[in-house]
C-alpha cells in the first residue's frame, strides 16, 4: 500500500471492465478518489463503486467516449467539480479487432487509432491542462501493450495505436518533466479480461498463448493494477518516461527458453 496516495484524485478511463475495473478496485483500497470513467456498458459499475467505499475510498463515474474531445474535458471537469482536485491520469480505454490488414476497413482503423491513441492524447492533454494551471506535480499512465514493440498480423491498427502511445508517453515525459509532471505507460502481456474472453475460452488458443510466457500462466488484472498503484506513488518519483512491461517474460524472446536458439 501507497500512503500517499490517500486523498488523492484518479481518473480512470474504460474502467468499468478488466484491468480499468481492478485499478479503480485498487486505488480504493488505496484510499483514494476514484473517477470511473465507462463508455457504452454500465454493468458492475455500481458494484465497483460500493467496493471503493467499503475499502475507504471515494467514487463516482461518468459516462464518456474518451475519442471524443469534449467527453474528456468533461470528465477531467467533473473530477475536479466532485473531488476539488486531479492528480493522476490512467489513460485506459481500449480495443482492438482481428482483421488482416488487406482488408481491414478504413472504418476500423480510425476506430482503434481514436480509442487506443486519441483517446489516450485527449486524456493526456486535458491532465496536462489541469495540472499546469493548478500546479499540480501530477502522474499520467498510458495503457499500452507488448504489442508497442512486438509485431502482431491482423492487428496492424492495435499495434499502430500502442506504438504511438509509447512515443506519445516519452515525447509528453520530457516535456513536462520539468513541471514535476510525470508520464509513463504500462505495457501488459495477456491478461485474463473480456478483451480476450472469447479467445481463451478456447482451450488451444489459450495453451498457444501461455506457451509465449515464459512465467507459464496469464496476468490477472490485479497484477496491473499493483504496477499503476506504484507508478502513481512517490515510490516512482524519479520515474518518468519508462514502459513498464508486466508481461511474465513475454518480451523476452520465449522462444529461446531451455537454450533453444
Ligand atoms: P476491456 O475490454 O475489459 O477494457 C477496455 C475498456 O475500454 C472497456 O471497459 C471499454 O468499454 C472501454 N472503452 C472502449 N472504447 C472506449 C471509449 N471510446 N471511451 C471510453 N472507454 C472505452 O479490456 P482490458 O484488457 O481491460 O483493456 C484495458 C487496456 O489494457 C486497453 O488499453 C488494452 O489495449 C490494454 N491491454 C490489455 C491486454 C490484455 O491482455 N487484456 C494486454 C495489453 C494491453
């Protein structure tokens, strides 16, 4: 558990599933304020925010599309109108769908691009806004992925969006570095959430997935959201601009394990 961050003020995008959902969790245990920001699916909202406040924290939500730019002022506006403050931004929201790239519909790809990248820009830009204007020595996470530097076929508009919100989180950490504002991105392995419920329901699919983490077994969204509870922390307060990758090894090369290669 993180002291400091009792008391403080969090926005969480596409927090009503997955790993948003288990950091909102998280962030009311660790006794915070917690922005639940959902976009169409309200279910196990309410229950997430009884939870917060059975822990100690504090919580409300709002609906938003985070693709949309006067959703994301709005709901940066009305974290500040409910808690009287902004202090850490945990860009989220996200998706992703399968389609070889030759026939992926222009549609499509500005779909992903505005959620993964946009979304995570507009969320950025509006913390960035507050907390300069407030001086506030704020926290941004940007969800990212393995996939900001693994390739990944029919998936050429998620791995696009996650490559840029790895540049974006390095450019907006330099620039901001000297207003004690810090911005970093997680980058998750496979997780267990609904944006792979269909995949691992079947059992090869989810034996061909494990068998890429050298740890053996997927992340539980829990495990993400201890990494976003310490990076907002002041245990991270040096840290800046890094991609922190929770991924059981998945980066590393698991093709090499028992000396292959
Ligand atoms: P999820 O589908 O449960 O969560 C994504 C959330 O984003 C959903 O609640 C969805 O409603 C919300 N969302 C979608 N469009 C939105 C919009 N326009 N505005 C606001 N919210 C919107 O899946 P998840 O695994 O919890 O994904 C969370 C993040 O983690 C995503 O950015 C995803 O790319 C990333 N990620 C997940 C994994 C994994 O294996 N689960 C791995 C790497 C990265």
């Amino acid at each position: 558990m993180y002291p400091d961050l009792t008391g403080k003020t969090v926005v969480i995008t596409g927090a009503a599933t997955g790993i948003g959902q288990a950091i909102a969790l998280r962030f009311g245990q660790e006794k915070a304020n917690v922005v639940i920001n959902y976009h169409s699916n309200h279910d196990g909202v309410e229950e997430t925010i009884a939870k917060i406040k059975e822990a100690g924290g504090q919580a409300i939500d709002v609906q938003g599309d985070m693709s949309n730019e006067e959703d994301a002022q709005r709901i940066v506006q009305t974290a500040h109108d409910t808690f009287g403050s902004m202090d850490i931004m945990i860009n989220n929201a996200g998706m992703e769908n399968e389609v070889p790239s030759h026939e992926l519909s222009l549609d499509d790809w500005n779909k992903v691009i505005n959620v993964n990248l946009t979304g995570a820009f507009l969320g950025s830009r509006e913390a960035l806004r507050y907390m300069l204007k407030h001086n506030i020595k704020g926290s941004i996470i940007n969800m990212s992925s393995v996939h900001e530097i693994i390739p990944w076929p029919h998936f050429v508009h998620y791995t696009a969006s996650k490559g840029g919100v790895k540049m974006m989180t390095q450019t907006l950490a330099m620039e901001y570095a000297p207003h004690g504002i810090r911005v970093n991105g997680i980058a998750p392995g496979a997780i267990n959430t609904p944006i792979n419920a269909e995949k691992f329901e079947d059992p090869d699919k989810k034996e061909a997935v494990t068998k890429l983490i050298p740890m053996g077994y997927i992340g539980e969204p829990e495990e993400i959201a201890a990494v976003a509870a310490w990076l907002a922390s002041s245990e991270a307060s040096y840290v800046t601009g890094i991609t922190l990758f929770a991924d059981g090894g998945m980066t590393k090369y698991p093709s090499f394990q028992g000396g292959n290669g």
